[in-house]
C-alpha cells in the first residue's frame, strides 16, 4: 500500500519527486554500516526506476562519504540524486522501522546508533526542503521515538505526522468481506466454509491484524477436522500455532510470532527498570489470571489484579501502589486497556499476545522473579 502511493507521488506518475525504497533486514552498531547498507539498498529491484533515472549513478558512489556520519552521508545522497534526476525532492520509505526498535532495546552500540540516527534526520528535516522520510513499523516505534519526552521527534508535530492504520473488523458487512479476503489464500478459496460467526472470532483474537489473521487462519485450516470451520476450530488453530503443531513446516517455523510484541512493549514507554518490570509482571499476571481467548464474553476486573488473593499480593507482597504503576504502562502502550471508562474491565488488545504469555508464563517470569522479589523487599527495607 506505501509503495503504491508513493509511487503517485514519484517521478513514475510525472511529479517532481524522487522515491527510494529501504526494507530495514538488520540491526546498526554505527553510521558506516548504515551509510554501506542504504546505498546497497538503492540497487535493488524496487529501485530499480529511480536508478535508471540518475544519469551517472556509479559515479555518485565514488563521492559519497561512506565512512562519515548518516546526515552528511543522506545530505550527499540526496544532492546527488536531485542533480542527477532533475527532481526537487528525495522521499526515503524506510519500511521495518522495528529494527531500529529492537536495537534500542538491545543496549549499547546499537541503542547509541538509534538515538544517534533519529537526532540525524530530525536535522535533515528542520534544515531542508528537499529531503523526506516515511517510516513504517509497529506502534511501539511511535512509542519510542516519537511520544517519549526525550525522544528525537517528541512534539515535532510541524515535522511528524504519524498515521495509525485501521485494524481489520467484522463490524459491518464490507469489513467481513475484508476480513475474509485476507484469511482466504487463493488455493483455499471454496474448500472450507467460514461463517461470519468465527471470521468475528478470529479477527478478534487477532485485533484485526493481517500478519496474525493469516497465521491463525492457516493453522486452523491445517487441522480442521471438517469444512465448516467453528470458533472452538479457531481456537485449536492458535493454539496449534503457539505449540509449532500444525504439521505445516512454514507455520511451525514461526517461533512465537507475538514474541517481539513483548520484547518492546514494556520498556519503551517505562520510565525507570522498576516500572518495565511491574509492567511485564502486571501483564503476565493478566495472562495468568484470565484466557484472552474469552474475548469479550470474560474480562479481568481492574481489582483482581491488587485483591487479596492475587499472585502478585499473596505470592510476590507487591503493593496495590506498584501495580497500579505497572498497569499504567500497560494501558499507556494500548495492551491491556478499559472495556469503558466507567467499568473496571480489562481486556488484551492483541488476545493472541495474551495467550501467548498464558502459555509460556514459567518462561517469561522466571526472567523477571527476580527483579518482582527486589522491587517487593526494596519497600519493606
């Protein structure tokens, strides 16, 4: 969908911009390695157009300083290639921002790098009018380097303009027809019957996104036992998939698809250790206490989480005060959030996140037990 409308903004539909196509596929420790793997990029396939337009493209690589920082180096690229394309404008889509993400997450080079690198184009940006990027990625990119106080395009609103694309729904006749589109492969199309009852359940436990709409309808036709696929059907297709039983080698291959949705999601926004931990173990304890698979039928109360009988009172003696500052981070990144304003009901954005860490809950809390047991007698001291 970005590259095509990018392109009508291009050189390919007569406008006077030029397009460059990047899909982020590693991580950078340091400007050189970026500045190597940009220009490699621009020879691919997708940019092939943009290359035939440029009227001595080797050449331009001879004068480019490789070696120097990523603004002087994209500074250089994009003289060069509005000189030699007769274009005003140089847009780059760097496609799979998440790399960056993760190797902020990642700590040293690579976190110094995805600072370093944000603080870069955001100068390219205030000091040219002939230079652009679209970035697109997961919305803990958003989180990270746009919505976080210190964070390079943190109330750069003349500057950023982020768009959040709509999840896919079964809420009206068109959305189903949508919906259905996306879980149907073509060799699928007519051997199994899908009533809107279970497309709404699997959308659903998928919150509408495509990535995770196709795996679980995959595994779910891999094992479905007759042609008119039920909910319970659906459910026993995810978890197929999170056991890597489907017997399909490409699906069973997909190590816990929703593990990066973890990996990020809790110390991007958290402002200390402690709160990403409180905030992985109020989420894990959700998991825990509630399937996500229930859906809208069964909520987790906000109560359940702090009352007597919770693990994280009765078992790791958190205070009602601590939880509550994980949960806010959970509600602040969009994965656990309110039924209603008015109702003390929590639900999993993405339930498919939350089964997930249902499933491997020993796994993930023994990396965080820890730093709960820490957090817990640091208050009794």
């Amino acid at each position: 969908m970005l590259y095509w409308i990018l392109d009508s903004f291009s050189h390919k539909e007569g406008r006077d911009s030029a397009v460059a196509y990047l899909t982020l596929d590693k991580g950078f420790s340091n400007d050189g390695e970026f500045n190597k793997w940009i220009w490699d990029q621009i020879q691919n396939k997708d940019n092939a157009e943009l290359v035939r337009r440029l009227t001595s493209f080797h050449a331009l690589g001879k004068t480019l300083p490789f070696d120097g920082d990523v603004k002087r180096f994209l500074g250089a690229l994009v003289d060069g290639i509005v000189t030699q394309s007769k274009c005003t404008r140089v847009i780059f889509l760097l496609d799979e921002i998440d790399r960056f993400t993760q190797g902020y997450l990642r700590g040293g080079q690579y976190q110094s790098f995805a600072e370093s690198f944000m603080w870069q184009v955001r100068h390219l940006l205030t000091s040219r009018n002939d230079f652009a990027f679209v970035f697109s990625g997961a919305p803990s990119s958003l989180e990270l380097f746009v919505k976080k106080p210190k964070s390079a395009f943190y109330n750069m609103n003349s500057v950023v303009q982020p768009m959040v694309l709509t999840p896919f729904s079964a809420k009206s006749r068109k959305a189903l027809e949508q919906s259905r589109a996306i879980v149907f492969p073509g060799g699928i199309q007519g051997h199994y019957a899908l009533p809107d009852e279970s497309l709404e359940f699997l959308t659903n436990i998928c919150a509408g996104i495509p990535y995770y709409m196709r795996l679980v309808a995959g595994a779910c036709f891999a094992i479905a036992g007759q042609p008119y696929v039920l909910e319970q059907d659906i459910a026993n297709g995810l978890t197929a998939l999170l056991n890597m039983e489907t017997g399909i080698s490409s699906l069973d291959d997909t190590t816990d698809p929703v593990a990066d949705e973890y990996t990020n999601i809790s110390a991007i926004s958290a402002t200390s250790r402690d709160d990403e931990i409180l905030a992985k173990a109020v989420l894990l304890t959700a998991a825990k206490l509630i399937s996500p698979l229930s859906g809208a039928r069964l909520r987790l109360r906000r109560g359940q989480l702090w009352g007597t009988s919770s693990p994280l009172v009765a078992d790791h003696h958190l205070t009602v005060e601590q939880i509550r500052r994980g949960l806010d981070v959970c509600e602040k990144l969009n994965v656990l959030r309110r039924a209603a304003e008015d109702l003390p009901d929590l639900n999993f954005v993405i339930p498919i996140l939350g089964e997930s860490l249902r499933r491997n809950f020993a796994r993930h809390w023994a990396n965080i037990e820890e730093d709960v047991e820490r957090i817990a007698k640091a208050l009794v001291h």
